[in-house]
C-alpha cells in the first residue's frame, strides 16, 4: 500500500512527517530517514488497529509522474 507523506523541518531542526489520509498519524525524527522510517512503522500500527476495530482502511494511492 502507498500513502502520501509529508515531511517538515521545525523550528528545533527535528524533522515532523504525517500521512493526512490517516488523522492524527505523526511521527518524527532528528533526519529525514528517521522521520521517513518512523511514519512508516506509524502508519503499520494505525492501519493495524483499524483492522482490529473493523474500521475501514483509507485506500492506497496511486501516482504518476510526469516530466515536461
């Protein structure tokens, strides 16, 4: 499955992710790596849990790039 994520750099240099598809589903780390790494154990333990409380899971998404 594939989920957007953002990553930001706050004002204390620590890198914050979220995946907006996953309310709440916030991680960080003191690199890029880290915080990509991180969010992606986050988003395992959310979409886990949905599946426990036979909640629905938002659909993975599908993205194309192109160059102009």
């Amino acid at each position: 499955m594939k989920y957007r994520v953002i990553v930001e750099q706050d004002e204390d240099k620590v890198f914050v992710a979220e995946c907006p598809a996953l309310p709440g589903c916030i991680s960080q780390g003191k690199t890029r790596q880290e915080a990509l790494k991180n969010i992606k154990d986050a988003i395992k333990g959310y979409i886990e849990s949905l599946k426990k409380h036979n909640e629905p899971v938002p659909p993975s998404i599908y993205e194309d790039m192109v160059e102009i």
